[in-house]
C-alpha cells in the first residue's frame, strides 16, 4: 500500500511519552527515523480534545491525554543516484579521480532519509560519470565522512581508479589526518586509542569503544595542537576506518568532541558561558570534526599525493570565541590551525 492514515488517542498510560517513541510503540513496522521522517515532512497531526488538528512541530512534543494523532503513512520515494546541480568545491580532478572539499551537513551518498541533495548527486551533475564500484547508490564512493564532518574525500571516476583506491583503503595505506577539538584537558601530549567499535547495542544511531562490548579493532594517533580552557584541540590521524571512529574513541576516553551530543558533549560549547563583550558564544551545530588531509598513490601514475582541505570558517570562528573568552592571545590559534589554512 503507497499510503494509509491511522488514528489513536492518548490513554492515561501514554500522557507525557515522547510523540515520536509513541507512535513507534503502535507501529513497530516503522522505524523511530521514518516516523521522525514522516513528522517533519507534515504527515502527523496531533488535536487536542475538540480542537481542530494541526502538523506536529517536532518528534520531541510531549503527547496529552485525550489528544488524537493522525499518521499519514507514505511510502519513501525510490532512491536513485541522480545528476543534482549542488555547489560543489572539487580540490582536484583528472580522467581517473576527483578530490572534494565536502561541507559540513552534505550526505555523501542516497539512503534513509536522504533521497536527494548528497554529494554523489553533485558529483554527478559536475563529474558526468564516476565508476559504479557495484553500487549504483554509491558511484565513485570508496571511503565517507559523517555528514557532520566536513573535509577532503577522494572519489572514483573509472571502475582501475576505483579497485586501486579501494584496495588502498583495505591495505591501510592511504594516509588520514583530522582536526578535532575534544571536552576537557588531554593530560598527555600525544597518545593512542586502540579500542575495538562495534554498534552500540542501546542507541543504533551510535558506535562504541566500550571494552565490554566485542567489536573490530580500531587505532587511532593524536597528538595536542593547542590547549583551551575546558578544550583540547588535536590533531589525529586514522589507522582504520570504523564508522564513528574519532567520535567514539575519544568519547570512550570521556572527551567527546565539542558539539558532538550524540556521543556526549553538551549541545554547545562549554567554558566560559559569555564573552568579555557580554555577547553569547555561538553554538557549534555539528561535531568539531575536519579532514585535513588524504595521501594516497594515484591509480594511473603510481606517484604518492596528498590533498589539503582548508579548515573552514565555522570552526574557525568557534576557536575565536573561545579564545577571546578566556583571555588567550589569538596568535596560539593562529599558530596552531596556520597549517591547515
């Protein structure tokens, strides 16, 4: 069925739940994601006892006792890989391979939730083709960035480009380096997190490092940059590719990153609460997380290279503040992210 719409009235027992976990508990055919899908798409409306009904406002609404809940339950349109024009800041591209700078809050390929506007639909409005790597969700795609992290990310244009770079990416050869800026005081200058991620059994959304829990290993090498007041600013690079893996490991050693709520850290950043100006930090809406670098032997030439993302101007100002708010001098800052300018 494309669509159907059902109907339930808050009991006693429900009052106060979460609209989104209600409905999951009455439609355990759908998702806690497709539900929250549907309420920010206008499919569910809520009405109080003889009131007329109206588009819940977010999943998060509280439900009442007595109030009715209509569902409009629509099936997801197909997903496909298709040319969208999207600005797209391409670092480099040849016949065989295109490097790209990707913004924070782009999905680099189709899935739940994200029919449209991802980064293969930009790369294939820009690009024309890239290979099909068996996936025709993922053409060109041999390795991803959270949709949160922005930065360098390499992708296939020919099918010999994308075996080489993926063969690459499995061999652990392919060079890594982030930017990240942890909660709290990293007591040591440099150090190793060699902790095995695995899903999170409670939150399916999360990974984790939890020693309990058997998972495939995973290192990662950071070293301090610069130090802030209730921050550590660091540079890492990656060993494997788990999905999460920054975010969970630094968030196992109790250092989330900075914006990072899934995985622990306050929803915006923490030291001082206000400038010395009296003006209010700004809130950091994604995870303090950026790509720096990706070195890696070109496929045709057999020349090792390496790409450079700048680090982008929100991260930046969030360094800024903070550092105005605390009384540091913006040369500490300036020396540290310098390189990555």
């Amino acid at each position: 069925m494309d669509k159907q719409t059902r109907h339930f009235t808050v009991s006693k027992e429900d009052a106060g739940r979460r609209l989104d976990t209600y409905l999951v508990a009455l439609l355990p055919d759908l998702s806690r994601t497709r539900i929250q899908e549907l309420i920010r798409d206008g499919k569910v409306r809520v009405a109080a006892p003889n009131a007329a009904p109206r588009c819940a406002s977010r999943p998060s609404h509280p439900v009442e006792l007595g109030e009715r809940i209509e569902i409009e339950i629509v099936a997801r349109p197909p997903l496909e890989a298709a040319p969208e024009e999207i600005p797209l800041d391409l670092l480099y591209e040849d016949a065989a391979l295109a490097v790209v700078n990707k913004p924070a809050g782009m999905v680099v390929h189709a899935g739940a939730g994200h029919a449209s506007g991802t980064l293969v639909n930009a790369l294939l409005h820009r690009l024309g083709t890239l290979s099909s790597g068996g996936d025709p969700l993922r053409p060109g795609i041999v390795h991803r960035l959270d949709r949160g992290t922005s930065g360098v990310l390499v992708v296939a244009r020919t099918e010999a480009a994308h075996r080489s770079l993926a063969a690459q990416f499995r061999a652990r050869t392919v060079k890594k380096v982030y930017l990240a800026l942890v909660d709290g005081k990293l007591l040591r200058e440099s150090g190793t997190i060699d902790l095995p991620i695995a899903r999170d059994p409670h939150r399916r959304t999360r990974m984790s490092a939890r020693a309990a829990i058997r998972g495939r290993s995973a290192r990662t090498d950071w070293r301090v940059l610069a130090r802030l007041p209730g921050y550590t600013l660091v540079e890492i690079e990656l060993h494997t590719g788990r999905t999460h893996q920054i975010r969970a490991h630094f968030s196992a050693l109790g250092h989330p990153l900075a914006g990072d709520t899934l995985y622990g850290a306050p929803a915006r950043p923490a030291g001082p609460a206000r400038a010395r100006n009296g003006a209010a930090l700004p809130p950091l809406d994604r995870p303090f997380l950026h790509a720096a670098r990706l070195g890696f032997t070109h496929p045709v030439t057999g020349l090792s290279v390496e790409f450079r993302a700048p680090f982008p101007p929100d991260l930046t100002t969030c360094l800024t503040h903070l550092a105005s708010a605390s009384g540091i001098k913006p040369s500490v800052i300036d020396a540290a992210i310098r390189p990555y300018l």
